[in-house]
C-alpha cells in the first residue's frame, strides 16, 4: 500500500481568489493577496494541494460545466507558471432548491456535506490526521469535520462571518498568506 499523503484542502472562491459571485470568467479572476506565495509554502511544506468547491452556478444556468472547467484550466496554468501544483479539483454543480434539471437535487457532495472531500481522499491516499481545510465558510469547514479533516482554518479574505460565532476549535487567520507562514514557521520549529 502507498504512502498516505498530507494535503490542504482549500474552497476557490475567497480563499484562492477574491470573491465574486458565480465567478466563471478569466477577466473577473483576481487572486487574494499573496495567494501564489502561500500556495508556494504550503507545498514546498510537503502538502498536495486540492480545490474543493460549491458551484451551484452551473446548476442555476448562470455558466456551463465547460466554463467552469475553462477558469480551473486557467488557473491550473497560471499556478504552473510559478511551480505550484494543484493535485486535483472537485466541484459540486447541484443544488436542492435553486438548481434547474440534473442539477437540482439533494447531493451528497455540496459542502457542508463531505462527499468532494471523500472523494478525493479515497482516490488519494490522504492522511487526514496530517491534514487541513481552509475556507472562507462555516460550510466549509463543516464539511472538512464531517469527512473527519480536524484542522480548521477559516480566513477572512471572502465571506464576513463574526469571529465571535466561531466555534474556538476552528483558528482564524486573515488569508491563505498568513496561514502559510504559520504552518511554515511550525515546521521549521
């Protein structure tokens, strides 16, 4: 059996890039501050990098699966022109209520369900005990725990919350940049 692998597991939008909503287009892409040297760190720390995302978007006939597929292609070209790799991509196109046709069901994959995290696990190989999620969202996040990821982080870089809210197992920190830095001066520790 292969070696399991540690990875961070990170939501697209206001956590890689700034948040739009159904954000679809390469001209409305903007990275969040210092995203690509974070992306960086994190990897050169050993991790193997996944996007894991919500589109209800395509569900609700706002942009097609092509579109969706045409920004993560992009980006992964991007990203490459700096050594960063993203292992792999899973994305939820459905929605129960607000979706249209296929798309409008009950999944199990839209966050705050686990079933991209799953996924991706299985196929490969992930330590969860060694691993983290970041998003911008409570649903983020209760997805990592519903897929047993324990270590949390949740950035302001996207959506508000109230830190106050918060349950104090999740640590804050203001963007991918600044957890980077800590996870890479942990591990320099």
């Amino acid at each position: 059996m292969s070696i399991k692998q540690k990875a961070i597991f990170l939501d697209r939008d206001g956590v890689i890039n700034q948040e739009v909503n159904y954000l679809h287009k390469i001209e409305d892409f903007k990275f969040t501050d210092n995203c690509i040297r974070a992306l960086k760190l994190l990897q050169n720390t050993g991790y193997k990098l996944f996007i894991v995302t919500n589109q209800a978007g395509i569900g609700r006939g706002y942009y097609s699966e092509s579109d969706f597929h045409n920004l993560m292609n992009w980006l992964n070209a991007e990203l490459a022109k700096h050594g960063v790799n993203i292992t792999d991509i899973d994305f939820c196109p459905h929605h129960p209520t607000g979706a249209n046709g296929i798309y409008k069901r009950n999944c199990s994959c839209r966050k705050p369900k686990p079933g991209m995290l799953l996924n991706l696990i299985d196929k490969h190989n992930v330590d969860v005990s060694k691993s983290f999620m970041v998003g911008d969202k409570f649903s983020d996040l209760e997805a990592a725990e519903a897929a047993n990821i324990k270590r949390c982080i949740l950035v302001k870089s996207g959506h508000a919350f109230q830190p106050k809210n918060t349950p104090s197992r999740w640590q804050i920190f203001d963007n991918l940049y600044s957890f980077a830095l800590k996870l890479n001066q942990d591990s320099l520790a």
